[in-house]
C-alpha cells in the first residue's frame, strides 16, 4: 500500500472499465487527479494509485491520456506543436477538461 | 444532381455531404439532441455555390419521357417525396392533386418568369444582389434552411402545399435598410466605374451585413482615357489603391464586417463611429498605409495594430480623440523612458523604479543634428500591470508574490485540455453561425468557453503577441504604452529633441503563463 503510493505509474479507468497505465506526473497535470492522488488527502485512489473516472469512456479517457503525455513531452519546449482532437471529440474532450481542471 | 434517384436516402442523415459534416453531427449526437443535429445540417449542407434549381419533375428516372403519363411514375414518385418531407405530410391526396396541376405549367427547369416565390430562392447573378442573397442566408434562420433541406430538387411550391398554410414571403429575407441599399448602390457604381475610391461616410449605417463589402475583392481598375496627347499620369498604375471611407456612420462593431478580409485595402477611415474596440484581425491589412479610428469610444488598440506600424505599410495613424485611459490611471507602471524632471536632473537609467509621487511627463531623451533611427520608430514607454487569467480566460486574484502562483499553476507553453479541444471546435464547420439560443443547449459550464470559439472563428483567432500562435482563451493581458508621434503626423517630422512623448495604449495577451515577459518557466 505504502508503496503504491510512491509508485511511478498510476491507472486511470474509465467508466466502461478500459484501463490506461500512465506516467504519475503526467496524470497530476489534472488538478482533479492530482487532488485524487494526493497523498496527504487519505483518498482511496492515492492509496491504491488507480482512478476510476466515472464520467468518461474509454475513448475520451484515450485521448485525455493522450494530452497528459502530449503536455509532459513538450512542458519545457518553447515551440509547442498543435496535438490534433477528431472534430466527433472535441465537445466531450472540453467537458472532460472542465471535469479534470486541465 | 448525380443520383439517379430514386433509392430515397435514410430519413434521419438525408442529404449530408459525409466529410464535412459528420463531424458536427456526430459531436451533437453525442450530446443527444436530434434537434440542433438537424440545425448543423441544414447549415452546413449549403452549396457553396449558388444553388441551381430543378423541379421534382426531373426525380424519376424516367424524366420527360414519363410527361405525359403520371399516373405510371406517379407511385415512385410519391414515395421519393414522401421521403424528401416526410414528416410534413399530410394529405397525400391532396398532394398529388397539387402536383398533376403544376405539371403541366412545369417545363422542368425554373425560369425567373416562372409565377412562384421559387424566384426569391433564386439567386442572382449579379453582384448587386448576391448580397442580398447572402443576407437571406444568413440572417433568417428559417426559410434558407427550408431551401437546403430539400436541396435543389424539389419545387418551393411543393413545398408550400406542403406545410400547414402558405406563407408567401417565407422565402424573403429580412427587409434591407436603406442604408445598406445605398452601400451597395455605392459600391456597384464603385466596381463598374473602376473606381478604387469607395465613399461611404455620413450615411449613419449601424453595422456592416456580411458579404457587403466582398465584391471590391474584384475591383478593377480602368485605364483612364484622355484626348491626345497623353498626359504623363494616363500611363499611371492600374493596381487598385482601395480607399474605403466609413466616416460619421453609427458602426459600433466590425466584426461581421469582412472589412479585414480585403488585402490590398491602402486607406481606411472609420472616423467619428460608436466602435468600442478594434478586432485583432487587424493585422489581417498588412497594405494598409493609412488608418482614422479618431473620434470613437476605444479605451485601447490591439497590439496587432502596433505590429503594423512597426512591420507593415502604415504610415498615417491617427488615434486622437479617443477616451483612452491616462498612464496613471492605470495602477502599477514599469516605465521604460526618461522624464521630463522639474529639476532637469536626467536620469539615464532605462527603467525608473520608483514612481515618482506626481506623474513624469515622459519625454524623448535629447540628440544633437540629424534625428536618430528611433525618433521615427514607435517609442515603448510604458507597460501596464500584467492580470493572469485562469483557464476558461477570468481574471485570477491579484496575487503580489507572484512566484507563488506560478508553483501552483506550472506555466508551460504547453495549451490546457480546454484550449486545444476549443481549438478543434473552433474549426467544426458551421460553428460561426451558432446562435445565442443554440448556445444555451449546451450544458452550462462550457457555454463561455464555446462563445469564445465561436468569436474566434468569427472574427479569425488571436494570435499571441510573444510567441504569435494562435490562441482562444487569453491566459494573460497588459497593457503597454507606446509612443507613436511620427506616425500621427503621418511620417512628415521625426520627433524632436525632448520632445514630450503622448503614449497610446496598446493591448497585448498572451497565450500561456510562460508568454508573459519576466517570467522563466518552471522547472
């Protein structure tokens, strides 16, 4: 459990149980599960280090995965390239934002 | 017309063009509301090009061959109509009783002397009304989406019988002002004379329509004939020089105007108008060489503007009168010039750092003979506090240990989550003409967000003005005063020396925290 905490990798699940394996940093760019994973909020997911994520699917979670690492890659770059979002997305990727304060 | 019919389409996604559509639909679909999914439809399925139209003569295969024998096509016919308008109707029979009396007055293709307000939904070939016919368009959310609904095949008569009561002028637009009339009047006469001269002033228009000013995309000029001899300046250039003058009009908003959309636009005069600020889009004029925005309610000028002054064409700008704020009205200032001291101590550093009680005049600093490059070049006097605004673009709370916001919010260049999902729905098709009641359908916390988008794609995105990528939510915006003497007596004198300096407000946003001059990324 202990451990869990200091684990390098986090799970996020989505509300149709897909699971995505990601960076712990690159998941705390959420404000929302970086309060989840907060150690020092005693939440059950900063314990267990896993996510379930009610609101979104699998296929939003996909993409949403795909910006945190998308934003840790080019944190420090000065000359960000556009990351593309399929237009049927982009509505439930902004509620996602809103949900994840990203 | 390419289908050869009559397999009629599934009911629901009738007539979409696949590629360019489905992404709107399917975003709404996602939403569940059929109801806005055949709004973006009917939209977004108008033909770029002016729509021809046939009667539903043509439908069947069968064509004119069939003429004279309707009751063998009639079968199929009725079933392709049926699917065309389904839901409205009502009475078959009486349907195709209306239909067998249009038919014989019907050659199959419309002529404009054809008796029905088909001839409304025509549209016209000439530019003095294509306008207008844009106008239709756009402005009446309802009769133009009756037209493409039912695309080009199906006579608005039918139509008509179709729904409930006739409403003879469903089809009509808004009516015109008469201003706009007289614009157009002007700019035809401008068009067909060649004349790069387009007055508009005193005429006390309120707003600009869309597609107004389109047409002097094409103005030409025409050579000038003169008797023999021929004088020097009959060989003079036959490259347009546009002058638009919208002088002593009641504009308050540009926005929808496509003003910026004109290139080669030389000269622009919007003197003595209500606007309250200057679109970004701006920066679009890159030939512009002489701007009037005096006599207007602007309180600051985009920074694009100042762009243009240093980078671009324009040489004559005149910006007074204008409520633009005073420097020290404006709170916490880093000055970046000298003053003018009672005591005539100059003071050589570049910035001074204290602010001194009562406000410096600041002044150009003093040079001996020829005037230096810089006393023709804007001056930066001054820069205003920089306010940093959150994600959704509200401003956050002044925080004095700024250091300590920025640990809490990393500022990375990299774009939030909302900002590169407004980004790709500021490019969905028809999201510009999104209406306000529309935009109530989406749920409550991301309709500011989807205004914003929608602004952007109406008025062409902001471009940040360090690092000049394009950008929908500002996350941070100041003020920087400038000093644009030589420019507002149009290049004729460079400043002199010690001269006083009279800054204007120019205002800059940034696209990220990490944009915002002073302050380094964090690790």
């Amino acid at each position: 459990m202990a451990d869990s905490t200091q684990s390098e990798f986090v799970t996020l699940v989505s509300c149709d149980g897909f699971e995505f394996i990601i960076p712990r940093s690159a998941a705390c760019i959420s404000g929302t599960i970086r309060r989840m994973l907060d150690p020092a909020s005693k939440f059950s997911e900063s314990l267990s280090g896993r996510c379930v994520l009610e609101n979104l699917s699998g296929v939003v979670l996909e993409k949403v995965c795909e910006y945190f690492m998308y934003n840790e890659k080019h944190k420090d770059q000065a000359n960000v390239p556009d990351m593309e979002i399929p237009a049927e997305l982009c509505l439930e990727l902004l509620m996602a934002a809103d949900y994840l304060d990203t | 017309m390419d289908n050869e019919v009559p397999l009629p389409p599934p009911r629901r996604i009738r007539h979409r063009s696949p590629s360019r559509l489905s992404p709107a639909g399917s975003v709404a679909s996602s939403f569940r509301r059929s109801r806005r999914l055949s709004r973006f439809d009917d939209r977004s399925s108008q033909p770029s090009s002016d729509p021809a139209l046939f009667s539903s003569d043509d439908i069947p295969a069968s064509g004119l061959e069939n003429y004279h024998a309707p009751v063998a096509g009639a079968g199929r016919k009725r079933r392709y109509r049926g699917t065309w308008w389904g839901e409205q109707v009502s009475d078959p029979k009486r349907k195709r009783a209306d239909f067998k009396e249009k038919r014989h007055v019907d050659s199959g293709v419309w002529m404009g002397s054809d008796e029905s307000i088909a001839e409304s939904s025509l549209p016209s070939e000439d530019a003095s009304n294509w306008g207008e016919d844009l106008l239709k368009t756009v402005l009446d959310p309802r009769a133009p989406s009756k037209v493409s609904n039912a695309p080009l095949l199906v006579k608005p008569s039918d139509i008509q019988s179709a729904s409930m009561q006739p409403r003879p002028i469903i089809l009509q637009g808004p009516v015109e002002s008469e201003e706009h009339k007289y614009v157009k009047a002007v700019i035809n006469d401008c068009l067909e004379k060649g004349d790069d001269s387009v007055d508009l002033g005193n005429i006390n228009m309120r707003s600009i329509p869309p597609g107004l000013l389109r047409p002097l995309h094409h103005l030409t000029k025409l050579p000038s004939l003169h008797e023999a001899p021929v004088s020097e300046n009959a060989y003079s250039s036959l490259q347009p020089f546009l002058r638009i003058y919208l002088s002593n009009n009641s504009l308050n908003t540009l926005y929808t105007s496509e003003i910026f959309d004109l290139k080669d636009l030389k000269v622009l005069s919007l003197r003595n108008n209500k606007l309250t600020r200057i679109p970004e889009a701006i920066r679009k004029l890159t030939a512009l060489q002489v701007l009037n925005v005096s006599v207007n309610r602007l309180d600051e000028l985009p920074w694009d503007l100042l762009w243009l002054l240093q980078q671009g064409e324009l040489k004559h700008f005149t910006a007074h009168p204008n409520p633009f704020p005073s420097i020290d009205e404006s709170g916490l200032v880093d000055w970046h010039c000298q003053f003018d001291k009672p005591n005539d101590a100059k003071d050589e550093d570049e910035v001074e750092e204290d602010t001194p009680e009562t406000t410096p005049i600041p002044k150009f600093r003093d040079y001996e003979g020829v005037p230096p490059d810089d006393a023709w070049t804007p001056i930066h006097v001054a820069t205003g506090p920089v306010s940093r605004l959150d994600m959704e673009g509200r401003p956050l709370e002044w925080n004095p240990s700024l250091n300590a916001v920025s640990t809490t919010y990393p500022s990375s260049r990299a774009p939030s989550l909302r900002e590169v999902s407004l980004r790709a729905i500021s490019k969905l098709p028809g999201i510009e003409q999104l209406t306000d009641l529309e935009l109530m359908e989406f749920p409550a916390l991301v309709i500011p967000l989807i205004s914003l988008a929608r602004q952007a794609r109406q008025e062409g995105a902001q471009h940040c003005s360090i690092c000049q990528r394009e950008f929908i939510v500002p996350r941070a915006k100041w003020t920087e005063w400038w000093d644009c003497t030589p420019h507002e007596n149009g290049m004729k004198r460079p400043r002199v020396s010690g001269e006083q300096l009279r800054p204007l407000p120019f205002k800059r946003v940034s696209c990220s925290w990490a944009c915002v001059p002073g302050v380094q990324s964090v690790e």
